[in-house]
C-alpha cells in the first residue's frame, strides 16, 4: 500500500505539512464492505437498466407512430421480444421488467431515484412498486414516504410485511365496507377430485377460519402425542374437522382434548373500544385489521382471546427479576407475541418455536424480565453465545435488539409488536 510519504508531488507551501493528521489511518475496506459496495453497484446498474428499458419502450412506440402504426398491444409485444432475445431472458421476465420500468419511471420516480443511490434494493423498489400498483390511486401518494422509509431501513422480508401491515392500516378506513361486502359471500364450495377424494372450502371471516385452524391444531397435537399415534398432523386435522362436521362431536378425543378453544391475540387501541377514537384500528395476530365493530365483540367477554391493549393495563406480570430462570408462561406468551420471530437480523422462524434468551446472561445477573428476555431460534441462539457477537435489548425501545458483529457492524432488530406501556404506582407492590 502506498503511504503518505511516499507521494511524489508538489512541496507544500511554506508553512504548512503535507500528510494526514498524527493517528490518522487510511481506511481500508475490509471483506465486508466489498460485498456491500457490490451490492450497491448492482441497485445503481438497475435504476440505470429500467430507464434505458423504459426509454427503449418509448422509442418504439415513437417510431411505431412515425410509421402510422397505431396499435400499442402489438408493438408492446414486439417490445418483450426484442427485450428477451436481446437480455437471453424469457419473455415473461421481460415483460415483467417492462412493467417494471414503466412503474419506477412514470409513476414512482421518488423511488427509482432512492434505487439509483443504491439507497435500496432492486428488490425493495420492486415489491414497494407492486404494492403501491395493487392499491387503489387514491391511497399511493399517502403511502408512498412511509413505505419508501421503511424499504430503506429494514431487510426485504421484514420490509414486506410491514409494508404490507402499512397498506392494511392506511387502507383500514374502507376496511368496514370491504369486509360488509366481502361477509355477503361466505360459502361452502364442495369440488370433486380424482381418486375418490374432495375438497372442501369454506369462505369465512379471517378471524373464525384463523380461530378453527388453531383449534383443530390444538386437537390433533394432542391426538398425535398418544402412544401408537401414526397419523400425521395433517391427516389428525382432517379427521378432527370431519368428525365435528358429520357429527357435531369429537368423541374420538381423549378428554383432555375436549373443549379446547382457539386463543387468538386481539390488539385494540383502548379509546377506539370506547368509541372514543373513529379511527383506531384493531388488528388481530397474524390477520391484519379488523372492523372494529368485530373487535368490540370480540373483546366483550369472549373467553379465549388474549387481550393486549395498547394502553396501560394492569395484570401481566412483566418481570420475575432473580427469582427464577423460566419466565412464567403469561411472559413467556408476551415475549414471544411482542416479537413474532426469532430476534436475529432478517430471520422468520416463528417466535413459538424459539428458545427464550435472556440478552443479558441469566449467570452474569441477567433478569427474567421482558427487558432481558427475547426469543431466539436454536442456530441464532447458538451464533449468539458462541458467534463473537453482542448482542443488547436497547433500554426504552420496547424489546428492539441490536446486534454487533465480529466485524464491529450494528444492526438493529425491532420486535413486530409494541406491547403497552406499564407504570407503576406508588401503593402497587414492586414488581419484583
Ligand atoms: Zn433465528
């Protein structure tokens, strides 16, 4: 490497040194900002590729029109070809790239420019184009800022079901009517299959199919864990389910099975269940909202729904301190309902086959708290406590974790849910 002294050029005016400060180092990249800087060459040449796409579109509609050919359909055809057997990709990928182009460069330019400082992936800009095409005009220029913030600051799987939850929330104020709409459809359809089987499909409220589905899971794992049990998960379900259709009773289950009742979290702002906030949303775990007309019934006495209102709500116990290592199950649920998956950067295993990690090391004094507990799966567990990372919960983010690599890079991890806000009052007993 060439060092400062070694710079064959003019003196320096009187007066004055040449070089770098004292301690000042040279900074080299190191092995991972090779792949990153690839990365973000790859964004800057597919920003490039959609407007020379788009552009080479235009020009032959262009010169299509200069010759008094007037069809578009065709043109755009031959367009896809030329494109195809230009690039040795398909036509159906080239047509994908076409409407690509077409979308970034007409109608969501903001984001095409983000794409060409590589301030995103080719990836985010695609979904976030599609989302924003599958929403009605009226809602793209509200979601458009949102969204691109969110593509330019999470991975692209996290980025694709927030943007997803984002286009549920803003397009939640028509959800009541959409779903009225939708509610007068619901029916059975029986179709015949080859080899003697059936399908058959019921059209219902998220909400009651999510609530069946749990239930009938519930049953066939305890079916399943029965000595000299064969059936698979999937075939118990079926069986569960045809026995309570044809019969209207399960009496094949043993009676521990009996009764069981789908637990579905319910998420709902407490002044909305008031009727004091129009415009609060409710939204239900792993469904996306709900009309809140639903939500109040459902909180209304129903058992088996676990209610998390966002608002101070006494009751769950949030931390046993040093009592004890396990967390109670009430936390544990709490823990693993905040994050939804395993809390490592980009990972999707859901929190409900994690391990529970104390952040800070139950044998270095770590609580059992909600402040030090975050669900883990066994391989990100195992990278934790062997992998040369750290690994923090940041004070007052609500279970947000940040990981540092071997490397020194720090990547943050917000849990998929805020749970409310506790306080503790003078007359209530500490919390541990
Ligand atoms: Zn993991």
């Amino acid at each position: 490497m060439t060092s400062f002294s070694d710079v064959d050029d003019d003196p320096p005016p009187d007066g004055e040194e040449w070089g770098a400060p004292e301690g000042w180092v040279c900074p080299v990249p190191d092995a991972v900002d090779l792949v990153v800087e690839s990365g973000a060459m790859l964004a800057v040449f597919a920003a490039e590729q959609y407007r020379r796409v788009e552009w080479m579109r235009r020009e032959a509609l262009a010169d299509a029109a200069r010759h008094g050919y007037q069809l578009t359909e065709v043109i755009e055809r031959s367009v896809r070809l030329e494109l195809a057997a230009a690039l040795s990709i398909t036509e159906y990928s080239a047509g994908a790239l076409i409407a690509q182009a077409d979308a970034l460069v007409n109608r969501y330019p903001a984001v095409l420019d983000v794409l060409g400082r590589a301030g995103i992936t080719q990836r985010h800009a695609t979904e976030l184009a599609t989302a924003l095409d599958g929403v009605e005009p009226e809602f793209r220029d509200r979601l458009l800022t949102p969204a691109l913030a969110l593509a330019e600051s999470l991975p692209v799987g996290t980025f694709r079901r927030k943007l997803r939850a984002l286009v549920d929330t803003v397009r939640a104020v028509t959800l009541t009517e959409r779903h009225e709409h939708a509610l007068g459809a619901r029916r059975v359809v029986l179709e015949t299959v080859e080899d003697g089987m059936a399908w058959l499909h019921q059209y219902l409220p998220a909400v009651e199919a999510h609530a069946g589905y749990s239930r009938l899971t519930a049953q066939a794992k305890i079916l399943a864990a029965r000595p000299g049990e064969t059936r698979t998960l999937d075939q118990l379900r079926a069986d569960v389910l045809g026995d309570l259709l044809i019969d209207g009773v399960t009496d094949t289950l043993p009676p521990d099975a009996r009764g069981i009742r789908a637990t579905v979290a319910v998420t709902v702002p407490a002044l909305a269940l008031q009727g004091a906030d129009p415009d609060g949303i409710a939204t239900v775990e792993g469904i996306g909202p709900i009309p809140m007309s639903r939500a109040r019934e459902l909180c209304g006495g129903a058992h088996g729904w676990m209610r998390v209102l966002t608002h101070p709500e006494t009751g769950i116990v949030l931390s046993v301190g040093r009592k004890r290592y396990r967390p109670p199950p009430q936390l544990a649920r709490l823990v693993r309902w905040r994050a939804e998956n395993c809390m490592a950067p980009g990972c999707r295993i859901p929190a409900a086959r994690c391990e529970l990690d104390h952040t800070l090391a139950w044998h270095h004094g770590g609580p059992t708290a909600l402040t030090n507990l975050t669900p883990l799966c066994t391989g990100h567990h195992t990278v934790k406590h062997h992998g040369r990372w750290r690994v923090e919960q940041i004070e007052g983010s609500g279970g947000a974790i940040l990981w540092t690599s071997p490397t020194g890079r720090h990547y943050r991890v917000q849990p998929e849910r805020h749970t409310p806000t506790f306080t503790t009052t003078a007359d209530a007993p500490p919390p541990f």
